[in-house]
C-alpha cells in the first residue's frame, strides 16, 4: 500500500479548491488576455519571414487506435508500410502519449497545445438528458454550445499560422463546431447540430472516400504556406474495411470483428500514403513538416464488431494512452528512431509553431519535438482521464476521473477528481520491462510512489495556475 504523503495529499484536494476555470466565467470573455498575447506574438513573427522560408505543416491524426497496432511497432499481422516509411524518415517517439485517453480533449490538446485542464474541454458531450446517452434536446445541444464556444477564445494552430499568412485545411474529426471556429480558412465541418453536427459530419468522409478535398484546398492554396489537419474517422469503427482487406486478414485470425480493425489499420495507412504521395507530387513534400500521432487507443473486444476491450479507450492504460509521434522535416530534422524518451502529443503545436518561426504562447506545456535534446531533458510526462459525457457541464473539473505520469521507465496512475469512478489503487508499473501493466509495484516502491505523486501534483498545479494566468480563474 502507499503511504500517505505531500503529494498524494495534493492530489486528493483535486477539485476541493477552485484551481480551475468555471466554464461560465470562461464564457464571459475572460481569456481575452491570452487570446491578444497569441495574436501579438503571431503578428510579430508574421512580419520577421518571408513565404518562402516557412514550412508547410501537416497533421496526420489516427483515430482509436493502440500503440502496437503498426509494423513498424512489431505488431504480428497488421500491414502498415506507409506509416512504417514515415516513421523510417521522421524523428520518431514511440513512447508517445495522449493529453487524456478521449476523443475530444485529446484533439482540443492538438490543435491548442494546452491540457484539457487548462483548456476547459474535458468530455465528448454535455450531461445526458435521459438514460440514453444518445438523445439530443434542443437544451443539450445549447450546452454544446457552450463547451465548444471555448475554442472562440482559446489559441489554436490554425489561428496562429493564419496570422503569419498561412492557409489552412480541416478535414475530419472535428469536434468544436464550424471549422472557422477554430481559425482555418478552409475546411470540411459545418457543426451544424440541426444537420448532424457532433464530431465532424461531412469531414468523417476523409480517407473513406478519398482525398479529393484535400487536392481541391492544394489546388487553391499552393501560392501561400499551408496547414492540413488530416483526422479521418479511421481506424474508428464503423470498421468497415474495404472487402479485399477483410479477406486477407480474415486469412490471418479466424474472428470477424479482430479482423475487421486491422483491415481498418491497414485501410488508415493506405490513405496516409496517397496523402503523402500528393505532397510528392507537388513538389512540397521536403518543405512539409509532418507530425503525426493517434489521438486515443484501442483494443479490439474479439466478441463484438466496432466495440473495445477493457484497459483501452477512454482508461489510462497503455492501451488507452499510448502513441507513437513523429516528426518528419526532411533535411531539417535528422531521421531517428528514439524508444525511450516520453513525449506527448501538447508537444504538436510548439513542434509546428518552432519549425515555422512562430513563438509558443505563456501557457504552452509543450516543447519543439524536433529538438531532441530538450525532450531527452524533460524525462517525463503527465495526462488526465476523463469521462465520456459531463457529469457537470458547468464543471469541467467534474469530470475528471484519473491522472497518470510517465517519467523515465516509470508510470505511475492515480484516481483523481471529486467525482472520480475509477476504483482502482495507486499504480506504479514499470512500463518499459512491463508495458501490458500487470505487475503493479507500488506496495515495493513507496518512495518511488512519492516522487511520481509529488511531480503529478506539481504538474497539475502549474496547469492550473496558468489557467488562471490566463484569466480562467
Ligand atoms: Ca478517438
């Protein structure tokens, strides 16, 4: 058992004190500040470069799916020769990790470099309005509304890039309405709840039917620096792969639904390498840096098509956390393959602001992933876990219900929040000898314990306390 201690004393006041922003003052304009402090330092930079020197940047984001689930990472079966290439040309991490184990938050935390504790986007929907946590009153989607009407104020990559002259493309998953919304200038997400709204509608038909928006915004779009946030609703169930990949892997497992998620992966990686192959075609591919990364887990329940197993989605298991994330900047950034250093995926914005010649702003956590030394330096990193749909949507520390830190070979997951439904002991694994989490060694290690609650505690503050600064308190 743990003992007690300072930083485990910290944590469970978690949600007792107001570290944190309350989501209507948060609505009353309050980050005004730190949306002039983005702008500014935009601007600067903008009139410092020329279009020639800056780099285009693509996002290329998977979408439910764990950290093996590629060749390259040793899974058995599942071909995926186009990331694997990828990942050959790129500053490669392939202990990458999420900032919370969720769709929204963990794509909120891409596009605004901020944990969703700073940030205040902490669940995929507002509260249920019945037992069926699919129905939608006009009431509820007013509280969508007010969670996503953050992305109006907060920073965000495509906002900051606009402001240096660049163009930019959303296509995919997109939770936080309207694509301008969050400052790109083109884009495939209307938000419209009234015509289906949620999480990307007609952008969820990148990748699955081609990519022809994506040659569409080139077309336009070449004279200027471009951003493309490449999301697609894959491998994401519906796992319904192209029938040729189904065969094959059925060829490898004789159960459906496994076969059907790799077929998924695979499926995924084909439409990553016509991407990339259009960047070739174009002539921009060595003045493109491309980052990539998955924004949650998943491990396929061999028992039911489209549904997951325990310790992945949504937990803050390796399965549910875990990713590789690289970074390819050809000529500018040395190809490499590290398997030890901890990175998260708030590192993608200051990764692509650097490249670009654009200043983080105050409240970034992150760091420049191309520089390998730094991110070596840092040792660690912290995340959240959180519920699926708002216990409080006035709340967003409500939904809270676990943290987790990863330091060197350590891991370390704790329950957290005031209305935490995770159970479970103080784990302490030592994750790089045992990455499937089965011996937790906390009852050996109290000190260790110590330690990794203290740094938890600390990171968790200077969040929140940068919330404030920004003026979320
Ligand atoms: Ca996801």
């Amino acid at each position: 058992m743990y003992r007690d201690s300072p930083g485990r004393a910290r944590i469970m006041r978690i949600g007792k004190e107001r570290t944190m922003l309350n989501r209507r003052q948060f609505l009353q304009g309050t980050l005004a500040a730190g949306a002039a402090s983005w702008a500014m330092t935009a601007g600067a930079q903008a009139s410092a470069a020329t279009n020639g020197e800056r780099p285009n940047v693509l996002f290329i984001i998977s979408d439910d799916q764990a950290w093996g689930d590629y060749s390259f990472m040793g899974h058995p079966y599942i071909d995926t020769p186009r990331i694997d290439r990828l990942a050959r040309e790129s500053l490669c991490y392939t202990r990458g990790y999420v900032s919370a184990p969720l769709c929204c938050p963990a794509l909120a935390s891409m596009v605004t470099g901020l944990h969703p504790h700073q940030n205040g986007i902490t669940c995929n929907d507002p509260t249920a309005v019945s037992d069926n946590p699919w129905e939608w009153t006009p009431e509820r989607f007013e509280m969508r509304e007010e969670i996503i009407s953050a992305i109006d104020h907060l920073p965000s990559l495509p906002r900051m890039l606009g402001e240096a002259g660049y163009q930019s493309m959303q296509t995919g998953k997109w939770w936080l309405g309207d694509y301008a919304r969050g400052g790109f200038t083109h884009g495939m997400t209307h938000g419209d709840p009234e015509r289906g709204g949620r999480h990307g509608d007609e952008g969820l038909k990148i990748g699955r039917e081609g990519l022809d928006p994506i040659a569409d915004f080139l077309d336009e779009a070449a004279s200027d620096p471009f951003f493309i946030w490449y999301a697609p609703f894959m491998p994401h169930d519906p796992h319904t792969p192209p029938e040729r990949l189904l065969q094959k892997y059925l060829g490898y497992i004789d159960n459906e639904p496994v076969a059907r998620f790799w077929a998924m992966c695979e499926w995924f990686d084909e439409t990553c390498g016509d991407l990339l192959d259009m960047l070739e075609e174009r002539g921009v591919a060595d003045n493109t840096v491309v980052v990539y990364a998955c924004d949650n887990g998943w491990i396929q329940n061999p028992l039911i098509r489209d549904r997951f197993a325990p310790r992945s989605k949504q937990t803050h298991y390796e399965g549910g956390i875990r990713t590789p994330i690289m970074v390819r900047w050809p000529g500018r950034i040395e190809p490499r393959m590290d398997v030890t250093t901890p990175v998260s995926i708030v590192d993608m914005v200051p990764t692509a602001l650097a490249a670009c010649g654009i200043d983080t702003t105050p409240e970034m956590p992150g760091l420049d992933l191309g520089d390998h030394e730094r991110a070596v330096a840092r040792g660690g990193v912290c995340g959240g876990r959180y519920a699926h749909t708002a216990r409080d949507n006035h709340d967003p520390l409500a939904n809270l219900d676990a943290l987790w830190v990863v330091q060197g070979d350590w891991k370390l997951a704790t329950p957290a929040g005031p209305q935490t439904t995770v159970d479970s002991e103080v784990e302490l694994f030592h994750v790089v000898s045992d990455p499937h989490e089965l011996n937790n060694l906390a009852a050996g290690y109290p000190e260790k314990v110590d330690e990794l609650m203290a740094e938890l505690a600390d990171w968790w503050s200077e969040g929140a306390a940068t919330a404030k600064a920004a003026g979320n308190g």
